[in-house]
C-alpha cells in the first residue's frame, strides 16, 4: 500500500531529526566544554591515583635514576595534594612515642642536670660533663613545645628553589625553618625565619670574645630567629658552640642560641634506621622535617632536590646561593629524598619542586 504524502513528509521529518540529532552531537561534542572537562578530569584522577600509589610504596634505594621516573613525579607533582590526617597523626603519635621533640629536642635546664654526662651524638666513648656555668646559660625549657606550631615551613638549600618566587608563600608561614645560615631574601625563599642551623666552622672568627661585631653581622639578619648548633655532635663543635652562646647572650637575648640534644638525634636516628634508611648519618634537613612532623600541623617542605636537573630536565645548582657541588660521601641524598616523596604521596608532608607562582597553571596540566 503506498504511503500517502503525509506519512513521507512525517517519516522524512523523523529521519532528519535523527540525522540532524546525530549530527549535532558529533559537531558538537568535541567542543563541549563540560563533557569534554569531565572526561580529561576522570582521567586525570585515575592518572594522579594510580601515581600516588606508585609513590606512597615506592622503597628508598641506595641510589635513584632520576631519568626513569622524571616524567611520572613531574606529573605527579602537578596532581593536586592530598594531605591525610590521620597519616600526619600517625606520625607525630610514633615520633613522639620514640623520640620526644617536646621534651628533649634541645639541651634545656629543665631536661639536663649539672654534672649530667652527655653522650656525643657520633662517639660511643666520648661524654661531656655538664657545668654548672654553662647549666646557668641554657634556655629554661623548649621554647616552641608549648602549643602545637600551625604551618611550617622547612627551606633548604637546593638549588631548586632558584627563581622559584617562593618567598611570599614561604614567609606566609607560622614557624620557618633553615639550615646554615642560608641567605634569605623576599623573591625566592622568603625572610621570616624562626628557628635556623649554625654549624660551627662558618662562625670561625678570631677573637669571637673580644671582637664579635663579625658574628652579629651574620646573624642579625635573621632577626629573632633562634640559632640552633650541634654543640654534641663531634667534640671538635663543643667549644665554638659554647663561645656563640657566651658572646650572644648578653648582647643580643632575643636571638636565642640552643644546642641540639645529641640523644634526640640518635633515638630519630635509630627511629629512621628501624625504616629502611641506611645512611651513615641522618642530613640535619631531614631530622629537623622529622622534628617539624612532631610539633607542627602541617609541614611544607622546599629546597629539598639533590639532583643536578629539575623536573623540565634544565640544570640546577646544588645550593640556591652558591655554586657548590655535592659532597656524596657523607649523605646519600636520594635516600632521604624517595621518603620525603613517600611521605608526600601518604598525605604526610607537602613537598613543593615546583615553582611558586606558576603552580596554579601547572595544577590543570592535562593528560591526553
Ligand atoms: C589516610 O591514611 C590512612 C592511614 O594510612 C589510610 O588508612 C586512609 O585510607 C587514608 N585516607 C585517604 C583518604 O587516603
Ligand atoms: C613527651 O614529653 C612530654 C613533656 O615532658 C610529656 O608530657 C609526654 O608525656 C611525653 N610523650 C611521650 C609519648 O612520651
Ligand atoms: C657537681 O660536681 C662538682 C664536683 O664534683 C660538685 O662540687 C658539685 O656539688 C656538683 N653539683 C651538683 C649540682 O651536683
Ligand atoms: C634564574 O633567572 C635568571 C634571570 O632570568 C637566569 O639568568 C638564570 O639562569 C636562572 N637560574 C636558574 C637556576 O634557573
Ligand atoms: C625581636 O625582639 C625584640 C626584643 O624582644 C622585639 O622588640 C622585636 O619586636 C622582635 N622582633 C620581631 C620581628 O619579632
Ligand atoms: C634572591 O636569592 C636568589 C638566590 O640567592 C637570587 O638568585 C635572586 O637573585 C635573589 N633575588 C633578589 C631580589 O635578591
């Protein structure tokens, strides 16, 4: 039976809806920007969820390629983080069951007896006495153990952090650590500093006691930062440590000179030995990230690279301020760094590799 002309002009309307609804989708789609967000966001969650696996069980080996995951952490390191609190509880509960930071991260009168004997940290046979005049000089008990520190920032030395604009982020933090009288300034690693490292041999001036307008000149710059030195590591710091607080103290008691407690050091030591770190000495940067873990909320970790390129593969010098090389025999780096990844993956710590203020471009990096 033929169909009559308003049944054609129906099914032919029909075919061109179809056609036309067909059509549309397939001109459209592409450009769709929600659906076609969406569907690079899905990947690039299971991308950041299958890195973030990668990097939370990845073991610390005695030396890394950095070639062969270059590509893997630069994309990881452009996912967005994931801090964990019950992770970052974990830790401070096993940090303090083993070591204290609150009670016994520094010498204080409250902690150390006079006539105590104190084991140095590296000597299984060396002590030192403790005198009832340096007993008088040592601080009443840790200054920052009262309260739980906010936000930390702990900043070392890598060249990383070259023209990486994040002094601002840095100097926005409650409590900022340093290491080595590192030089500060507003652009790339921030001024506000509140507790750094002095190691004995930069503070080798003659006639400290007489003459100590060299010594205040160095440290002046850190304001009312405290001076933390290993007076118990070697016994050759001891008496350069001791002469620093002798100086300091009268002349200028808002910049308080402390000294590490070398048994804290050595229980952390042990404490990350008993972890699969088998380094012949922990780098200060990484026992004071240990110490941070403990008494902060949150930890933010920068400067910490010891590799020679950074993740666009250009060169980096091995310190910010100067052109040193690596010294590989004493800390073997990579080691340290591959637990800071874990721990970053883990939701522990935040590790910044990136630069400061192009972070927000790099976060919507996508996958296809
Ligand atoms: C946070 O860490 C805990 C302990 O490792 C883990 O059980 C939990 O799944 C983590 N939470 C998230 C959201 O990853
Ligand atoms: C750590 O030291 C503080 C201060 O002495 C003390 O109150 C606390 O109980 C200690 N914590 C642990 C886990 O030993
Ligand atoms: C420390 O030892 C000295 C000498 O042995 C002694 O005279 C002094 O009373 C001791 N001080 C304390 C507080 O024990
Ligand atoms: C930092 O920036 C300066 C000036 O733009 C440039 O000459 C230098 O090579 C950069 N250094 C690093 C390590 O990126
Ligand atoms: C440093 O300490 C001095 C003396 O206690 C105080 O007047 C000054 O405000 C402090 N400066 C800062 C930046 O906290
Ligand atoms: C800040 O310090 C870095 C590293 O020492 C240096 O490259 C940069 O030029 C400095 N910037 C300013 C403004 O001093």
């Amino acid at each position: 039976m033929a169909l009559t002309s308003l049944q054609w002009i129906v099914r032919l309307l029909m075919v061109l809806i179809i056609f036309e609804g067909v059509f549309v989708m397939f001109y459209y789609t592409p450009n769709t920007h929600s659906s076609r967000d969406g569907m690079t966001d899905t990947l690039q969650q299971l991308h950041c969820a299958k890195l973030r696996r990668k990097f939370s069980i990845i073991k610390p080996a005695k030396s890394i390629e950095l070639k062969s995951f270059t590509q893997d952490l630069s994309d990881f390191m452009s996912c967005p983080y994931k801090s964990n609190k019950t992770e970052r509880e974990l830790n401070r509960v096993r940090l303090q069951f083993c070591c204290n930071a609150t009670e016994s991260f520094i010498i204080t009168k409250r902690n150390t007896a006079v006539n105590q004997t104190i084991p140095y940290e590296t000597s299984t046979t060396k002590t030192y006495k403790m005198t009832a005049a340096l007993h008088s000089m040592l601080p009443e008990d840790i200054p920052w153990s009262g309260r739980r520190l906010g936000r930390c920032a702990v900043v070392g030395s890598g060249g990383i952090l070259k023209n990486s604009s994040c002094g601002r982020e840095i100097d926005s933090a409650d409590f900022v650590i340093r290491f080595n009288l590192a030089a500060v300034n507003d652009s790339d690693v921030g001024m506000k500093t509140d507790l750094i490292t002095v190691n004995p041999s930069q503070i080798r001036f003659k006639n400290l006691g007489t003459n100590p307008n060299p010594l205040l000149e160095k440290v002046s710059v850190y304001g009312n930062a405290s001076l933390i030195m290993p007076a118990f590591a070697y016994t050759f710091c001891t008496s350069q440590s001791i002469t620093t607080l002798k100086v300091l103290q009268p002349i200028r008691p808002q910049q308080p000179v402390v000294f590490f407690s070398p048994s804290y050091l050595r229980t952390l030591d042990r404490f990350w030995k008993g972890r699969g770190l088998r380094e012949v000495r922990l780098s200060t940067g990484f026992m004071l990230i240990s110490t941070a873990l403990e008494l902060c909320e949150h930890v933010h970790v920068y400067g910490f690279w010891p590799f020679g390129s950074d993740l666009q593969e250009r060169p980096v010098p091995y310190h910010y301020y100067d052109q040193g090389t690596p010294s590989r025999h004493m800390h073997k780096m990579p080691e340290e760094f591959v637990r800071l990844l874990q721990l970053h993956s883990q939701g522990a710590l935040t590790l910044h590799l990136q630069p400061c203020s192009s972070h927000h471009d790099t976060m919507n990096t996508e996958y296809l």
